[in-house]
C-alpha cells in the first residue's frame, strides 16, 4: 500500500512519455522480485538417486565442513529467511553430519556414501516461486601461456589488485588507467585469453621461463557483469543457436579490430593472484570438477549438498547430448552472472575438453536441496520457506 501512490505517479510520467512515441513497455512495473519455494520431498522422489557413483562427493563435502564448522555453534548457514532462520539452519546443525564423514572418510564407496546422505540430511524440492524452470550453465579453468616479464609477443597484463579500490571500467583500464602502480604480473600473447580468464575468475598458467603455476581472484573494480554473448545476440552478430564461449572466443579473434570494443561492452574487471592450489570457489574451498557448483547465496547457503537435474550439453563417451545428467553437488562458489533461487554453474574442470563442456551447457532443469536432519526438522510440513534476495 506505500508503494501504490508512486507508482501511479510512475505511470503518469510513462504516459507522457508514450505519447513522446517511446515504448511503454519501459514504463511497467518491476518485476516482483524471485524467491526460493521448498517443498519437503524423499530420496526415493530424486530421479536417479542410485545411479550416481559419488565419486568425489564426499572429499568435497568434507572441505564445505571444514568452512562450516570453524564458526561459532549459532551462527546461521546461509541468510535468515522470512521466520528469521537460515535455510542451512546453524552451525551447530552441521557438526555431527560433519564429524560422521570424517569418521567414514574419503575413501569410503558409493553405497557408503549414499547411506551417509540419506542418515543425515533431508532432501527439499526447490523452486522458483514465480514458476520459471531453472537454468544450469557451465565453467571451467583455463590454461595458457604466459611470461613474467613482458616481450614483443607477451604485450597483455594481468593485474594484481590495487591497494586501493577503484571504479575505473574495464575500457579506461585498458586504455592505461592502471598505468604506473606497478600491478602488472603476468604477461599473455593473446588479449582474448586475458578476457575469459577473468570471466573464470581462475586459471592455470604455463610460465615462458618454465614450469606452471596457479592463479585465483582477488577482486574487481565494482562494476556490474555484462555477458558480451547477449549483446552479440541482440545485435545479430552472432546467432543465439550458435552461441557458446567457443564462438564467442573465435569471433573476437576473427576480428581483432573489433574485439577490444566488444569485450569492453562488459565494464567488469578482475585481478589476479599466485595461489598454491586450485581452483579456489567462493567458499574458499577447492573446486572439484563435476561436484562443485556456483549459485546465488542470496538464496542458496554456500556448503549445501544438492542433488542436480539437468541434461548432458554435448555428446561424449557415456550420454548424449540432452540426456540426462543427475548428481549430487556441493555448492561451493558464486558468479556474477548466476543469479536467482534455482540457478546454477557447473564446474567442469580444467582445460580446452572441460571447455568443450562448459562452453556448450545452457541446460534446463531443477535440484533438490539437501537440509541437515536437525534444521529440516524445524521446518514446517507444507511450504517450508520463501527466500527473497533484497534484503
């Protein structure tokens, strides 16, 4: 009701600016914002729950404990929802569940494993309040080559992060705004590279002088994310069938006198720095390639086991192309791009054939949440809990 007289106002305004001949449809109102909708479900409801190996799960798991369990017994897993408590319930919730893996440990076989799952967490359907399906894509680690110092061949930088924070888009960096502050740590052949490594936020790099090391995020310079692929799209460059970062990749080489405008169309920028092992999420764990997951923790507690429903995005060995592709995940990182309740990025791994994978998923789709035992009992028998992310 507070909100009702400004937005007749609003409307007021966007008539006049009909009548100017500009589209009215700029002028609707905002979308209500997305929530996370679960609804209490069984392991025997999860389509393909037996035929996961779970391979790497349980190494995984055991890092999100480590995270977990370092914090104070009450602090919340996750943000508070509309009754004041944390989707992941509370620390203390997660410490026998923890201390149970570890007491298996990570060798432990799949039935083991599956039995351990099912002891002691509780499996939730999720949905997106609004009723949109959910959207699965995927990333990788690049690697490439690079120098410590620059040459003729290796004229492209990347950065350290500064001491202090800056606001400078991604074209006035390129342009020399960083110039002088010393910040330049490696050096790359190709200006492409440079660019995808920072939308993967990670990369293993193969030094000139010899052997290879690691490189992580350190931070940004404030900007908002924009995905060039959607701009090529609306701007008939590429064809939306066609798109994938292996196109996208290709027609900024093919065309060296555009590409720098282009990639600067996403004014985010990245810094880099050395790190001993990898690749480093945003829960501050080691990646595992095909079990760690990037979501929105807005609505999704960084930690939480999953389980995935989605389709393969290519052909391969053991599936073909939109098969299914169902397994259990942790959610352990985050993105820029990956926003709202069932959403999600799938890890693939390091290299030019986890490209192949990640550069093709655009996968439709839906997960379960997996709950500790002690906070899925505190949930109600019905819709258990709505998770908005304006908070």
């Amino acid at each position: 009701m507070i909100r009702r007289p400004a937005f007749n106002r609003r409307l007021a305004a966007c008539a006049v600016l009909a009548m100017a001949a500009f589209s009215l449809a700029a002028c609707m109102p905002p979308e209500v914002p997305p929530g996370l909708k679960l609804k209490p479900s069984s392991y025997a409801a999860l389509p393909g729950w037996g035929e996961d190996s779970l391979e790497g799960v349980l190494p995984a798991f055991l890092r999100s404990c480590q995270v977990i369990t370092k914090r104070q017994a009450d602090e919340p897993v996750g943000n508070p929802g509309a009754n004041g408590e944390a989707l992941g319930g509370v620390v203390s919730d997660w410490q026998m569940p923890c201390a149970a893996a570890r007491e298996i440990g990570p060798a432990a076989g799949s039935d083991e494993v599956r039995a351990f799952f099912e002891r002691w967490f509780v499996p939730f359907m999720a949905e997106d309040d609004r009723g949109k399906p959910g959207m699965f894509t995927g990333y990788y680690e690049a690697e490439i080559d690079a120098t410590r110092s620059r040459d003729a061949v290796h004229r492209y930088p990347l950065y350290a992060a500064p001491k202090q924070s800056t606001n400078l888009t991604r074209a006035e960096i390129e342009a020399g705004g960083l110039t002088g502050q010393n910040l330049e740590f490696l050096w790359l052949k190709d200006p492409v590279d440079a660019f995808f490594l920072q939308i993967q936020g990670s990369g293993v790099v193969r030094l000139k002088e010899g052997g290879e090391i690691r490189v992580g995020y350190a931070g940004n310079n404030g900007h908002g994310f924009v995905a060039i692929g959607k701009v090529m799209i609306e701007e008939g460059i590429i064809d939306r069938s066609a798109a994938s970062m292996q196109t996208i990749r290709a027609w900024l080489r093919a065309n060296p006198d555009k590409a720098q405008a282009m990639m600067n169309r996403n004014p985010r920028f990245i810094f880099f720095r050395e790190v001993k092992e990898g690749p480093v999420g945003a829960m501050g764990v080691v990646l595992t390639a095909g079990r760690s997951l990037a979501v929105d923790p807005g609505f999704v507690p960084l930690g939480l086991p999953l389980w995935l429903d989605t389709a393969w995005p290519i052909d391969h060995e053991a599936a073909k192309r939109g098969d299914p592709l169902r397994r259990l995940m942790l959610a352990q990182d985050t993105g820029s791009a990956i926003k709202g309740p069932v959403r999600g990025d799938f890890f693939w791994g390091s290299g030019e054939e986890a490209l192949r994978f990640a550069g093709a998923m655009k996968s439709p789709g839906n997960w379960f949440l997996l709950l500790p035992v002690t906070a899925a009992a505190r949930k109600t028998l019905d819709v258990v809990d709505i998770v908005s992310n304006l908070k």
